[in-house]
C-alpha cells in the first residue's frame, strides 16, 4: 500500500470517528440540555422564589433569611434562562471543543502512524539494498548497524547478517582448499618427478658398490666406499622429503562419525601423557558431552602436530609449558581450543600460517606442512582451523567440527 493510500484510508477513517462522535455528544449535550431548561424546572424555580417573598412578609422575624433565599432562587432562575437564551451557542462550543479535541489526537496518531510507516518503508529499502548485495556476492553485509529492534524486520535482517558470515565463513574455506589442492598438485608432480632419478641414483650407486671391490689399492678403495655412503645417505635425506611430499599430496580423506569430542580428546591426551616431556597436558572438562561428526585417526594427527609444535617451540625456549584443551560453546558447530603458554607465533609467520612450507625451523628440520595438512584436515571434515590468539603469553587455535544431524549448538 502507497504512502498515498494510507493517508487517504487514515482521513475517512478519522471523518468517520468524528461524525459518529459528534453525533453522540450532540445528542448528550442535548438531553443535559433539555434536563436543565425544561419548562416545569423553570417553574419550579420561579414559584420557590415567589414562596420566599411571601414567606418574608408572614414572618417579619426571620425576613433576612428568605430574603436570602430568594435572592439565591432569583439567581438560579436567572442562570437558567441565560442558559435556555445561550443553548445553541454552548452547544456548539463544547462540541467544537471536544471535535477539536478527538482531532488533534487523530492527527498526532495518524502522524506518528505516518512516521512509523516511512520509517518502515527506509528500513525494508535496507534490508532490500543488503539482499541485493548478499545475492551480488557481498559477504560482509551490514543491515541496521548496532542498532537493532527485536521486530520482524530486525530479526530478518539478523538472519541476513549471519547469511553473510556463514558465505564469508565458507568462502574463506573453499578458498584455503582450493589452495591447498594446488599445493597438493604441487607436491604430487614433485614427488614424481624426484622418485625416478633417486631411484635411478640409488641403483648407480650400487654399481659403485661393486666397482670399488675390484680396485687393488685400499686407500683409493677405502676412500670411493666413504664418498659412496656419504652419497647414499644424503639420496636417504631426499627420499624421506619426497616421502613427505607424497604424504601430503595423498592425504587421505576422513571418515567422519558421530563422537563426543570431549571423550576422544581426553583419550588422546593419555595416550600421549608421556610423548612430551616439555608440556604438562590438561583437559578442561566441558561438563557436558560435545557431539561431532570426527574422524578419530584424523583428529588424532591434527593434535599430534599441534602438540609437537608446541613442545619444540618450549624446548627453543628452554622451559616446560602446559598444552590446554577446553571445549567452548560457539554457534557454528562443535569447537576445541588447543592453548599453550609458549613463545607464540613470530609477525612474519601469521598471515601465512597455514600455508605449506612455512615454517620456523632450521633448513632440514621441517618441511613447514603440518599446519597445512591440519587444516587440510579439518576442512575436509566441513569444519575449519583457525588462530584464535597468539602472544608473548602464548598461542590458541580452534578446531571447529561439523555437529551431527539434528543436534542443536550448546547455548
């Protein structure tokens, strides 16, 4: 309906409100009206006062008192008849002030009404310019700001706003998979391509094996076998890269059940109670059990990664730390927070945390790919791995799995 309309629709509708309350005032003024100048009140009146005159002359003793009353009679008949001569006037004036009246309220209603529909119409023309942002692919839509009425429309547009997060949410995921596929890709042609001529160079090696035995001079023999096993070891180092190469590039896809959470976490924390000597594990129970789709053997590399990075960094450090594990409420699925005490993440390493190959080891010690394959992990469970907090005072990442069908998050 147009703003036009409406008003059209409140006017007649006030009109309507106002004949049909004049009419019945008018006809209420009327009876009060006609109560107080009917013709046996008048005369009434005119015979109590004529009474009182009379009365004065029979009683001289008491003649002040009805003269009194007959000057109060006078003054009533008096009154009266201005009243009967003034009727239409007074009438007309107290219905024009009581239609008055019922008007100023009808405006002001209708006003506010009017008011409250415009403001309406520029709320829907919002909510309509963010639908239309969300349907072009905008993912960080805003609505009404921080200020939001519990109304129909605020709630629609909430519901707008977490729409946009959740797209914001699974955009970011499918890009870092997408990503990853790519370093995977990587890795797989890698890792072919360096398997042949560690193969082929391994083989050579052994006719070198073979050759050395038939030289006659022992020093000259000595020295071709030394330089054979230095040779065969460091092709040992470039096989266990390539190993890893493939590890990643063939990652095998999680077979994800339903599992509480908290249960599995607990168990893995003593099966590895003893496996780091630097960290003092400690579970937070959650009070409650934690329902998720988790695939065991997956959940339990993801931690080990986490786990061991958590100790070499304290073992840098020089000290001992403790590796917490608690299960926060969070409205997107089932969560568990990994936190450490430890250094924390260096700047230069946060915004590529996730990516393979970083890394803040030593050349030789690490591969930078077990974050990557974490993450990996849990983006192939429909979940996510993020950097919740990192400082001086230590690091927190979020593990984040899907819940099970028909399970609601925790409140």
């Amino acid at each position: 309906m147009s703003l036009r309309t409406t008003l059209l629709a409140l006017l007649a509708l006030a009109a309507a409100a106002a004949l049909a309350f004049h009419l019945f005032q008018r006809q209420l003024t009327r009876g009060w009206f006609a109560f107080g100048v009917h013709p046996d009140v008048v005369a009434v009146v005119e015979r109590a006062r004529d009474d009182q005159k009379r009365l004065a002359r029979l009683d001289p003793a008491a003649a002040s008192a009805y003269r009194r009353r007959f000057d109060e009679a006078q003054r009533l008949l008096t009154r009266l008849q201005v009243l009967q001569y003034s009727r239409g006037e007074i009438v007309r004036r107290y219905e024009g002030a009581l239609l008055g009246a019922v008007g100023v309220l009808f405006v002001a209603a209708g006003s506010a009404w009017a008011w409250g529909q415009t403001r309406q119409q520029r709320r829907l023309a919002r909510l309509q310019s963010a639908l239309t942002e969300l349907a072009a692919g905008r993912t960080d839509v805003r609505v009404f700001g921080r200020r939001r009425r519990r109304d129909l429309i605020g709630r629609i547009g909430r519901m707008v706003e977490r729409t946009s997060r959740v797209m914001a949410r699974d955009r970011r995921r499918l890009a870092s998979l997408e990503n990853l596929a790519a370093w995977q890709e990587a890795a797989r042609r890698h890792a072919h391509e360096m398997r042949t001529p560690l193969t082929a160079a391994r083989l050579e090696l052994g006719r070198v094996r073979d050759l050395a035995g038939g030289i006659a001079e022992p020093a000259a023999r000595e020295e071709l076998l030394r330089l054979q096993e230095s040779v065969t070891q460091e092709l040992e180092r470039l096989g266990a890269f390539t190993g890893r190469f493939t590890s990643f590039a063939r990652l095998p896809s999680p077979a994800p059940a339903r599992h509480d959470l908290a249960r599995l976490a607990g168990e893995l924390l003593d099966l590895f109670a003893s496996a780091w000597p630097e960290l003092t594990l400690r579970l937070e129970p959650p009070g409650r059990a934690v329902p998720a789709l988790v695939d065991p053997e997956m959940l339990r590399m993801v931690l080990v990664n986490l786990g061991d990075n958590s100790a070499l960094a304290l073992r840098e450090a020089g000290r001992r730390g403790t590796l917490m594990l608690s299960f926060p409420a969070i409205p997107e699925g089932a969560a568990l927070d990994v936190a450490d005490d430890g250094p924390g993440v260096r700047d230069e390493l946060r915004q590529r945390l996730f990516e393979p190959y970083t890394t803040s080891r030593r050349i030789g010690e690490g591969m930078g790919l077990g974050l990557a394959i974490a993450r990996k992990i849990l983006l192939d469970h429909g979940g996510d791995l993020e950097l919740l907090q990192t400082s001086a005072a230590g690091t927190t990442f979020r593990l984040v799995f899907p819940l099970p069908p028909g399970e609601e998050p925790p409140q």
